[in-house]
C-alpha cells in the first residue's frame, strides 16, 4: 500500500509543476477546518456541494479516494469517499462496489429518497458495520479520518459510513515490559480495537463495560473507560469519566498524557495511576473493581485507582504458588527499601555514625576507601550518576550496539575505577545493588520515582547524616499518607489499616482463602468466590465438587470454541470507537 | 496547602541552602579515622599516667595491600601501631596523642582496656573509671583487664605475627565458658559493681609468658646440634588471660588465681564451662591416673542471708550440671551408685575451690567481691545501715554456708570406658 501513495505522490508531484504549496484551489484557503463549521455543516440534498465541500476539505491529501457510481436501470449517482490508506480496498470492491454495480434496481426508482438508502443499507451492501443515519458533515469527516468509507446518494440529506478499516498495525505480540514465567505472554498492541478485544476475550461477561470517546481536537484519539458493571463503584466511574471529559488538548499520543491530566496530585513524584501491557493485569484490575483508560495508540493501558503496594505486585504473584510468591513479594518490599535507600544509608553511616558499623566491616571499609580522592557523598552521585547514564544509554542505544556499553560499563565502572583508586569497591558493591534492587521493583513508573528520591535522600544523608535521612523518609512518608489516587488513600490497606485487604499485599494468600475482593475499592459484590474452595481430601466434609452447589460453570458460554484460536480479524473488523458499534445497523 | 507554587518552591530552596549552612560540620570520613582497639593506662613518673592506644593499620588487616598498590606498602607492615602520652588525667593523655597521631582517633571500636597493676594499685580506680564512664565513644561493653606484665610487651609482642593485641585479647575473651579461669567482666559490669553498696569490683587478669611450645622447640634444636638454625628463632611470647584483679574499694588489693577464680564465678553462678577433674574414688586422690573428667554444662546460684539471733551468715546455694567427658578407671558408668559418687566428688571439688576463693577474698584481701553485702542490703535494709560502717569487719567473719548440688547429665557416647582385651 505504501509504494501505491507514493506513486501517487510522484505523478501529482510531476503533473503540476508550478510547485507545492497553496496555489490549488482550495475554498478554506488554507485555513484550518473551524470546527464549528464542521460542527454545524449538513449533508445537502446536492450531492454536488457535497462533493465540493468534501474536496475542499480533504482534497489535497494524496490518499483520498472519491469514486462515482452510476447503478444500472437507476438515474441515480452515488459517491464513495474513503482514504485508501486506512480503508480495505478489496472489502470496498467484494462488499459495496460489487453489489452496488451488479444490482439490478428495476422497479426501485420510484423508492422516496430515504427508502432508496435504505435499501442500499439493508438488502445491498455486504460489509457487516454500516452506520446509516448520518446528516452531519463533521461525522462524515470524523469517520472517513478513521478509515470508513462515506457512502452519498444524489437527492439524499444522509449518508452511510461503512466500516472497512485496514491500517498497517502491529499484531499482537508478546509482553515486553512485564515478562512473566508462568501465565500469558500476549500484550496489547497499538490498536485500541485489538486491545478492547483482548479484554473482553479474558472477561466475557455482560457486566463489562468499554465506553468510548474521543480526545485530542487534532488527533481524534479514540479513548475508552472499561469497567465492570457490579463491582466497580459507580463514583469512581463518574470520577474517572469527568476527569477524562475535562481533557482538551490537540493531541493524545500516549497514555502518559491523560496520566498527568487525570492524577490528582500534579506535583507529586510518585505515580497515582497504574498502566500495563497485559491484557490479564488490565483485567484482574476490573475484576478487583478499578477503572481501565484504554488509548489508542498505545500498547499501555491504564488502571485506577493504585496504592503504594500495588505497583510491588506482578501479575505473576498469582499464577505461580503462593509460598513462592510471598517470598517473592517480600523480597520485592526489601528491594524497594534497598533501592531507596542503601546509598543514602551508606553515606550516613560512614561519614557520621562510624560507630555503628562491625568493627571488622568498619576496618574493611577504610582500607579501601583509602587514596579514594572523593569524599563518600560525591563517590556515591558520581557511581549512581554514572549507572543511571549507562542504564539510559543502555536503553536508547541501539539493540546491536548495547551490548558493547554494557561491557565498557562493567569495564569502566567495576574495575578501571576501582583500580585507579578512584572509587572504592565497596561503592561499587553499594551501587550495583542499589540497582538490581531497583530492576526488582515490577512497575516501572515506581521504579523511577524511587530512583529519583534516592538522589535528594543521599543530599540529606550528607548533610544530616541518618537523622536527615529520617527526615527525608517522613517527609516522604507523610506525602505519601495525604495522597489519594482518585479517592482512594496511597497507602491503602496499611494507612487506613484494612487488615482483610493484608492477605494480598506484604504475602499473596492461597486462591482459597481470597474470599473478598480489595475492601478499599469495592463497597458492594464484595465476595469473589465461594465461601469455601480449600481442597479436602475426599469423604472429610464432602467432596470437592460438593462444597460449591452452585454451578460453576454456567456462566461460560458453550460457543467458547468459536472465540477460541483465531482472533484475526479483530483489528480490522471492528469499529473504530466501541461506542459507535452499537448504533451500526442490523441487516 | 494554603502555599502557592512559588512559595512551595522558595520554601524548598530556603530549605535546601540551610541544609549548607547547618550541615556536615561533624562530617568525618572514614578513613580519616584512627580506630583504636586497645587502651591502656599504666604509672608514669611523678604520680602521672601513661596512656598507651592501639590504632589499627585497616590496609593490612583487611588484607587489603592489594587494592591499587597505593600506599606502597613494606612486607613488613605491621597491622597496628602503639602510641603513648603521658599526662595527669585520660583525656589530657588523649589530646597530647593527637599531636602525632594523623587520624582523629576514634575509640567507639575500642575493645579492651587495659590497666597495669602498678596503676590498680596506686591510682583510685574511681579516677581512672571517671572517663571511661562519662565519655560517648567507649560502649560498655569493653574488657576491664589488669596487667600482670609490662604493658608494652602485652600491646606489642603478639602482634608481630598476623593477629594484634586489639583482636587477640578480646577473641580469647569470647572463650572464656571454656574454662571459667577467669571472670568476664566488662566495662558495663564494672561500673555497676563499682557503683553499687555492697559489692566490691574486680577485674580480668592477663599477662605475658613464653610460648612452651617454642622453648621445647629450641631446646630440641640445641640438642639437635641444629643450634645454628635455632638459636636465630626469637621465642614468641603468648599473651594469657587467666586469673583475677580483687579490688578492695577503691584499690587492687590482689590476684585471685585461676581456681580461685572459678571459685568466685561458682558464687556468682557464672559458670558456663570448664573441666574438673575429680579420682574415680573417693580414697583416691586424682594423680594416680584413675580419675573422671567432667565439663561444666551450666550453674546457677542464690546467695540467702540469714540473721537469726544477731548472728548475720550467709548460705550459698550452688546448682551444677555437668557431663562426663573423660573417664580413667574400668568402672560401669550406667551404674547409679557410681554416678552419685562423682557427684558427690564433684560437689566437693567445687568446694575447695570456693573455699579458697572465699578465704582469699574474705581474710586475705577483705574485698565483697561476692556482693554478699548487697545481698544483705536488699533483704535486712533496716539493719544493713547498723551494720554498714563495720562491715569490713563483719564481712572478715562472715560465715559462709555452702550448699551445692551437682548433677551429671550425659556420659558422652560410650557407657565403658575404652579397654584393651587381650
């Protein structure tokens, strides 16, 4: 498809010679389409003025098709607009040009106007999504910007928009950011079609909710706001929606965005909404009742509300057993406080609090910090400054040459600095766990405000030894006790204590015993199972299948073979915003 | 939250240049430290005081003469270094040292004092305590030792070989349960006895001998006629803890050896290891090879004043459990009779050594190093406060009962002992 616009290009490039620029004849004269005109504009009756209009608006763009049909045994003329670029092209030929142009409207021509389209909706056109009803211009506009075709029929004041997309996108792939051992390898991609659908392939429930809107005056971003009707309380719904609407902005290219337009406190550094590429994360977030932003255009989607320790959990610490998984949380949590802290602490303890390290490590430590030229503080921001630039230069790098810093880095830093004297080893040590620690933390956005706090925090161990990092942690602490994510306490099940809500947040209790979903998230529909789903061995109260009356499985479907493998036309199918399906017409 | 941007942000400046200004001004770096493991204080001339520091040499000790080659360091670097300053008071001392000392010396890791038993006999100990008390950087728990030897050859010699004085002392100390020779006192427990009515200090005794092994060596040498080889080996000497410093009031007023040392940590009930040795049987005495070894397990005491008639005695109540360890004579040691009789000859054992250790300190030394007098304080107050200003003498004549039960627990895991069949 790319070669064919640039041929394109070329050849009009060629024919007009007098040179690019606004000397065509263009009835805006160059100005940009006011959306009030947009807003306000009709389909006329005409359906010259709006082929003028429609030109006029998109014509100088090389990838606008406009093709005029002459049905057979009818005086009528109908017009396709469509951008080639993001239209299917084979489904316009199979299921519009071809119907259209085989028919035989014998008998119809005497149809009033509105019949006439209608039969071209209903009994004609073989494409699935048709939205008929159309009079506006800007709903014309919006949809052939999204790839749908505008159908126009001379004499007729509406317009059909036929849902054809095909845009080079790419499919779904496996997770990048949050890799996992055991459980699903699938990510979202950058169509938020294919990601509303692999939502709703793991949720398959009516309760579901994926609203839909539109954000960014320029980019048309399609935005929508999923939830789970029942469990989700209906504030944070109207919360999250209200937040969202107040959005206005020229574009939204990234969930980052609408982050900093939505979180409640702006000059906070520590992430108050949560993002995954995961479509199983994103949909145990709408199961413990939390909000979804889908964002097309981004593989990331994001969740409200989180708490602190929510951004310590992987999606992981569910699927694998669940003595490994606490271990592991635990080990999160102490390398969340190492990442946080050991520079800091290493700092304090050596340049004030001598006394408190073993006399044996104490020794070790002068040794080599001997000849060492820096002074501990500034050993310690010159080696984090120096990893932070590797890690970043690790990231920007490209793949083939990343190795190669990597090896220069271990080289430099671990043992040219230590042999030159320059830093002692035992910063090294410091330096190198500081940042495995912070590779330990799963969501990254938290991973960063810790490694950014850690740099005031070794400041004020310089200055004020452990008594200054005190302050700064209380500092810190206190911040984090008055932040909400939208309504919700940042330390949650801690600070409010809710002790039910412990079982999923320092140790990841057996599956059996998680009878209550997030208390602090859900008010009502707080069960989420059975009230008693630990295995017994068969004949000690019943057996297993027994303990839960309720049929288990009736909720899924029996057609789930027929969602099963192929999802191959998930992207292409589907409307471009979810809300807009529903109004498409039945044929 | 009444702040506007701005100000939130002046404030965190203002914040940020007070952190300067205020900040860092007892910034040390550690290796600007000299850390000290010992300190000793010894008599100096004209009624002064030597005070003696061991600064660690960290580059060597860590083993860390391969970090960069920097330094340059001589093969026979030594891992410590000894300085002195004579002065009339510690600190005094302290500060003279800093004239050549190029690191600030830094006694939070100090481990063990050390002081001679000239200065413990001529120098109030309240005196010398007065620092180490009042002072942040010494915790409590440091070694109170006093010296049998010359001070510099209990800092110095050792140390030619891989492990200082600094580390030496205080790692012998940790295995002071294995022989209960000598009490373990620290800096800690010093001052509380010192400070407390009725009790009088003491401290650990150390000195410096010739390493036995080493003498056998050169005179195996000698006669060897490999005199030539030996004769350049120089003797090494052995610092030795054992024994104790008994203070009465506020003075040394002698040794305790090392019996009678476990005799004094048998009142205490601090003994937690050790051997005795008793003969199989009574009529025998133990240097005829027929004697059972056994170890200590652990004692507990209780000390009961009673005063009954106007007559003040002192019953002491001594509980020890111990195992067979080693046995010389063909006896069946799961026969009871036999096990009663070793208990018998431990308890007595145990006695003597207590005895001796009561007539030293009560009639020789007249020092409560057993705190019987603070024993008699918490149960009669009334009358300790009649009997407080002749308790010296009272103490002199105290009679001490004893009342001691030993128990043997395990007999290792044979029941006969080894014998040869033929």
């Amino acid at each position: 498809m790319g070669t064919n616009i640039f041929s394109r290009l070329l050849k009009k490039r060629a024919a007009k010679k007098p040179g690019p620029g606004l000397d065509r004849q263009d009835p805006l004269k160059g100005k940009a389409v006011s959306s009030e005109d947009l807003k306000t504009r009709k389909i006329s009756r005409n359906l010259k003025e709006n082929k003028e209009y429609l030109v006029g608006i998109l014509g100088r763009n090389v990838d606008l098709v406009t093709r005029e049909i002459n049905p057979g045994g009818v005086n009528r003329t109908i017009w396709l607009v469509y951008l080639e670029t993001l239209a299917d092209n084979n489904g316009i030929s199979e299921s519009i040009l071809k119907p259209l142009m085989l028919e035989q409207f014998i008998g119809e021509i005497e149809r009033p106007d509105a019949d006439f389209i209608e039969l071209i909706e209903n009994s004609i056109i073989t494409a699935p999504q048709i939205r008929s009803k159309v009079y506006t211009m800007d709903d014309v506009t919006d949809a052939v910007m999204s790839g749908t075709v505008a159908l126009f029929v001379d004499g007729c004041t509406e317009a059909l928009l036929i849902s054809l997309k095909d845009w080079p996108q790419r499919g779904v792939e496996k997770a990048d950011i949050e890799v996992v051992v055991r459980g699903p390898k699938e990510s979202f991609a950058e169509t938020i079609d294919v990601n509303a659908a692999l939502v709703r392939r793991r949720l398959r429930s009516p309760n579901l909710v994926i609203e839909g809107l539109k954000l960014g005056r320029e980019t048309n971003t399609a935005v929508a706001i999923a939830y789970l009707k029942g469990v989700v309380s209906p504030g944070l719904v109207q919360e999250v929606k209200s937040r969202v609407d107040r959005i206005d902005i020229d574009g939204i290219l990234e969930s980052g965005y609408i982050e900093e337009l939505i979180q409640d406190d702006p000059y906070s550094p520590f992430p108050q909404l949560g993002y995954s590429e995961r479509p199983d994360r994103v949909v145990s977030t709408l199961l413990q009742g939390r909000v979804c932003i889908l964002i097309d255009g981004t593989p990331m989607v994001l969740y409200v509300p989180v708490a602190f320790t929510d951004m310590l959990q992987s999606p992981e610490d569910y699927y694998e057993r669940y003595h490994y998984s606490t271990a592991i949380r635990l080990l999160r949590f102490l390398g969340l406080i190492i990442s946080l802290l050991l520079p800091s602490f290493y700092i304090a303890i050596t340049t004030y609090h001598q006394e408190m390290i073993p006399t044996q490590l104490l020794i070790s430590i002068v040794a080599y910090r001997e000849g060492v030229p820096l002074p501990a503080v500034l050993e310690a921001l010159v080696m984090e400054m120096t990893f932070e630039a590797l890690r970043e230069a690790g990231i920007r790098l490209p793949r083939a040459v990343g190795q190669a810093v990597s090896i220069v880095g271990a080289l430099v830093i671990g043992q040219a600095a230590v042999q030159a004297g320059v830093v002692s080893p035992l910063m090294v040590i410091v330096v190198a766990l500081t940042g495995i620690a912070s590779f330990m933390i799963p969501a990254y956005n938290q991973a960063l405000s810790m490694r950014l706090i850690r740099f005031p925090l070794m400041l004020l161990a310089a200055t004020l030894g452990l008594f200054g990092v005190m302050t700064g942690l209380l500092a810190m602490l206190i911040h984090m006790a008055s932040l909400r994510s939208f309504g919700m306490p940042y330390l949650a099940p801690l600070a409010p204590l809710k002790v039910s809500d412990l079982k999923d947040t320092f140790v990841r209790v057996p599956w059996w015993a998680m009878h209550k979903r997030p208390t602090e998230l859900v008010k009502r529909n707080k069960q989420r199972m059975a009230p008693s789903l630990k295995p017994r061995p068969p004949g000690e109260g019943g057996s297993q299948s027994s303990v839960n009356p309720v049929k288990r499985n009736a909720g899924i479907p029996s057609s789930y073979r027929d969602y099963g493998g192929s999802g191959k036309d998930q992207g292409t199918g589907a409307g471009n915003s979810p809300s807009k399906r529903s109004g498409g017409g039945g044929t | 939250m009444g702040l506007n941007f701005k100000k939130k942000v002046m404030l965190l400046l203002i914040i940020t240049w007070l952190l300067s200004l205020t900040g860092c001004w007892d910034h040390l770096e550690v290796e600007r430290l000299g850390i000290i493991g010992i300190i000793a204080l010894d008599q100096a001339p004209e009624g002064k005081l030597r005070v003696t520091v061991q600064i660690i040499n960290p580059k060597v000790l860590a083993g860390g003469g391969q970090v960069g080659g920097a330094g340059g360091m001589s093969a026979y670097a030594r891992p410590y270094r000894n300085v002195s300053a004579e002065g009339n008071t510690i600190m005094e001392c302290i500060r003279l040292l800093s004239l050549h000392a190029p690191y600030r010396l830094f006694f939070a890791h100090n481990q063990t004092i050390l002081i001679s038993e000239e200065l413990a006999r001529n120098r109030d100990i309240e005196k010398i305590v007065d620092f180490f008390d009042r002072n942040q950087q010494f915790r409590r728990n440091n070694y109170v030792l006093v010296s049998r030897s010359d001070i510099s050859s209990v800092m110095g010699l050792p140390g030619e070989t891989q492990v200082p004085a600094t580390q030496r002392i205080p790692s012998i100390i940790r295995q002071q349960y294995l022989s209960s020779f000598y009490p373990n006192v620290q800096l800690g427990d010093f001052l509380e006895n010192l400070e407390c009515d009725g009790r009088d200090v003491y401290a650990m005794g150390i000195q410096v001998e010739p390493n036995e092994a080493e003498v056998r060596e050169q005179l195996a040498g000698e006669s060897d006629g490999n005199a030539e080889e030996q004769r350049t080996k120089t003797i090494g000497m052995l610092v030795k803890v054992g024994g104790t410093a008994v203070f009465k009031g506020n003075r040394m007023a002698g040794w305790l050896n090392e019996r009678e040392s476990r005799g004094l940590l048998w009142v205490k009930g601090q003994v937690n290891g050790g051997v005795i040795t008793v003969p199989c049987f009574p009529e025998q005495t133990p240097g005829q090879n027929k004697s059972v070894s056994m170890e200590i397990l652990r004692n507990k005491s209780r000390i009961q004043p009673e005063f009954i008639d106007g007559e003040l005695s002192v019953i002491v109540k001594i509980d020890v459990v111990a195992t067979v360890q080693e046995v010389l004579c063909m006896v069946e040691l799961e026969q009871p009779a036999f096990i009663e009789s070793i208990e018998e000859a431990l308890a007595g054992a145990i006695q003597t050594e207590v005895e001796a250790a009561l007539a030293k300190a009560q009639h020789e030394y007249q020092s409560d190093i057993f705190g019987f007098g603070e024993v008699v304080h918490r149960k009669y107050p009334a009358i300790w406060k009649e009997l407080k200003p002749d308790w010296a003498e009272i103490y002199r004549n105290l009679p001490v009962y004893l009342e001691i039960d030993a128990r043997i627990r395990r007999t290792g895991l044979i029941t006969k002992p080894v014998e040869v069949h033929r």
